[in-house]
C-alpha cells in the first residue's frame, strides 16, 4: 500500500536541527537572546512593532485576552468556525464568548453578524483568518471603531497572508500565531502576540512570566533582587532552542507559504468546472496563506466521501465542527442548533484536503483524482 498522506505536516531540515543543536550546547536554553531575536523577526515580518513569544498559540489568545482586560462580565465576539482555543481563551479570563455567524462563500467571520451580537458587555471581538484568507478588516473595523472595541486577529491559519497590501499581524490591535506543526513554520509547540501597542505589549511579557513585572535580566541590570508580582500570571516563557527553530524555519516561510499557493492553484483549477465540489471563494483584495484547503461536498454525502479518501490513504479532515455545538458550550451556556445557521450548514459540507509545502505534485493529483472518482 502506498503512504498516507496527512492533511498537514511540518517540514524540517538539517538547518534546522543544527540551529537547535547549537543552542542546546550554549548557555541559554531559555529566555536568552534566542528569544528576543525570533520575537523581533517575526513581529517585523508580520509588520508589527512588538513580538512576545509565548509556549502555544492558545497561550497566545489567553495572553491577548488579557491585555484585553477581559473579565468576568465581558463579552467577547468571536466566530464558530474555529478551533475551540478562539473561545475558549475568553472564557479562561472569567469572559463570554458570543458568536457571531460566517459568511456562506469563504466561512470568515460576517461584520454585519458582529454588528448584531454587539451589546453593552461587548469588549472586544476576536476573529479567525479561516483557512489562510484575512477578514473583512476594513467592514470590522468600522464596527469595533464605532462601538470602541479592541480587536483580536487569530491569524494562527494566516502567517504570511496579506489584506490590502498590509500583512496579517499589521491590521488588528493584537495578532496572535501558532506554531504548532501543521501551521506555517513550526517550533513543536509555541506561538506570537504581535501588537503596535507598548501598553498592550508590556501587559503580555508580564502576563507569560507570572504576572511579573521585571525579567530577570532587567533586574541584573538593576543589580536588584527586587520584584513584584502585580497580576496573575502563567510561566508561558518559550525556550531558546524553540526560537532557534523558529528563526531558521521563518527563513523559509515565503517560499513555503507560495508552494501552499501553487497547490491550492492546482487543487482551485481541478474543482472549477465539477459540479459538487466547491472550492471556498477567494477574494481579490488579499491573498491567502492556505494554511488549509477546504471544499464543500454539495451532492454527496459528506461522511460518504471522506471515509473513501481516508480508506484510501488521503489524511481529510474536517475544520471545524462548530464551537458552540460541543457539549460543553451547549452544557454550560445552552447553546445549540440554530444559534449560527450558515456555519452549521457548512459544517455538514467541508472537507480540508491535504495541504502542506512538502506535498509533491504526484500526491497532490492523487487526491484530486481520488475526490473526483467519488463525487
Ligand atoms: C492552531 C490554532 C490555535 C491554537 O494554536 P496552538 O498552538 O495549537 O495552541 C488557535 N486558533 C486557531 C484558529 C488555530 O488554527
């Protein structure tokens, strides 16, 4: 039998592994310069003024919620089709996550939606560059300027993707990333807040050392032994040799996150005319990063198509089941059915298909003839 192909995969080279060889003999394997150095690279790559490196991208939204000063209380509108860590993040603060629908065509987050969930507890919205396509920032932003609300870009699908020219992380207030391994560049686990904002930088340094005030190399420099814990934080620090992976992976991300472009081309020029198969639309004012590649099944059944691709050894995937539909939200909130009616149609109709740079050009025709033969 020939190999399973995953949807996602990292790639990584001896580059790479000497990189982190290289740290792990040094003096720091963490919080040392390694640190500083990918948090000023990819803050400056995403166009943004600050970075602040954190353990996941998950830490990374719980970070941005509270530089957000997210609190019992808040609400936060966010979007269901995403992976539970968008809403979650909010509820870890004490806050609610209020969902706001997608639009049908490319599953992004729709600003009159927002605009419909906004009430007097609302304090920010937090939204998903689904699949590697940025939002409609422009429409968001008048909403969020109007109602005075902080925005939070979870570009975790979107490093490297740009909206009018302007580079994800260099639109919202805060813009977090992922590193995790089916993401754009990979450091095992790890992600990035990027901000403009010093207050809201100061506030996520201190939030991923416990709640700290000073590190410890600010107070060697102090020559103190003097500190103060003003908040209540988490040790969400990243190591070095992490960051060390990172940077040497950071190199390579333009000419990964085109190769996900050619692929998407090819997998786009396969689907245009099969009736069945609907590519989500790509829109013409930015471009698309393709973290994923999502299809609706219009006429077959869903379940039906994706069993006989894994049957046969393409790794589908399903991105994602709505957030408000999981038995926790619908236990502790009531939520369920009817709450975002185009996200949960969807949901019955999307397919991720393989999607990664190290796809070769047999594997990507391979499961474009697969999906063909059963649709
Ligand atoms: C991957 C991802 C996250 C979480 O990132 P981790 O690094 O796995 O914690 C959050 N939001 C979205 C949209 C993601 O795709």
């Amino acid at each position: 039998m020939s190999k399973f192909i995953p949807y996602g995969r990292q790639s990584i080279s001896e580059e790479d592994i000497q990189a982190v060889a290289e740290v792990l003999r040094g003096d720091f394997i963490t919080t040392g310069p390694k640190v500083d150095e990918f948090e000023k690279a990819v803050a400056d790559y995403a166009g943004s003024e600050f970075g602040i490196s954190v353990t996941s991208g998950t830490a990374a939204l719980h970070t941005a919620m509270f530089a957000a000063g997210i609190g019992p209380g808040d609400e936060v509108i966010v979007p269901p089709i995403t992976f539970a860590a968008t809403a979650n993040s909010v509820l870890y603060m004490g806050g609610a996550a209020v969902f706001a629908d997608v639009c049908e065509d490319t599953l992004l987050i729709d600003p009159d939606e927002i605009r419909k969930k906004i009430t007097s507890k609302t304090k920010a919205v937090a939204v998903v560059d689904f699949a590697g396509q940025p939002c409609d920032y422009d429409e968001i932003r008048k909403v969020t300027d109007e109602y005075g609300l902080i925005l939070i870009a979870d570009s975790c699908h979107s490093l490297g993707a740009e909206y009018k020219g302007g580079k994800c992380g260099s639109i919202a207030d805060i813009t977090l990333f992922s590193f995790h391994p089916v993401k754009h560049i990979t450091t095992g686990e790890g992600g990035m807040a990027v901000t403009d904002k010093a207050e809201f930088a100061d506030r996520m340094k201190r939030f991923r050392n416990h709640g700290i005030n000073v590190d410890y190399k600010q107070r060697e420099k102090m020559g103190s032994w003097y500190y103060e814990m003003t908040d209540l934080g988490y040790n969400y620090r990243m190591t070095d040799f992490q960051c060390a992976l990172g940077l040497s992976q950071l190199k390579k991300l333009d000419g990964w996150v085109e190769r996900r472009q050619q692929i998407a081309k090819r997998y786009d020029q396969a689907f245009a005319d099969v009736e069945g198969v609907e590519p989500l639309s790509q829109l013409t004012d930015r471009t698309n990063a393709y973290h994923l590649y999502v299809v609706k099944i219009t006429q077959k059944d869903r379940a039906e198509v994706f069993a006989s691709l894994r049957d046969n050894g393409i790794g589908v995937n399903v991105h994602y089941i709505p957030v408000h539909l999981h038995p926790y939200y619908r236990d502790r909130f009531g939520y369920g059915p009817g709450l975002c009616p185009v996200a949960e149609r969807a949901y019955e109709q999307i397919i991720s298909l393989p999607m990664f740079p190290g796809l070769t050009d047999g594997e990507v025709g391979k499961v474009i003839g697969f999906l063909l033969s059963f649709v």
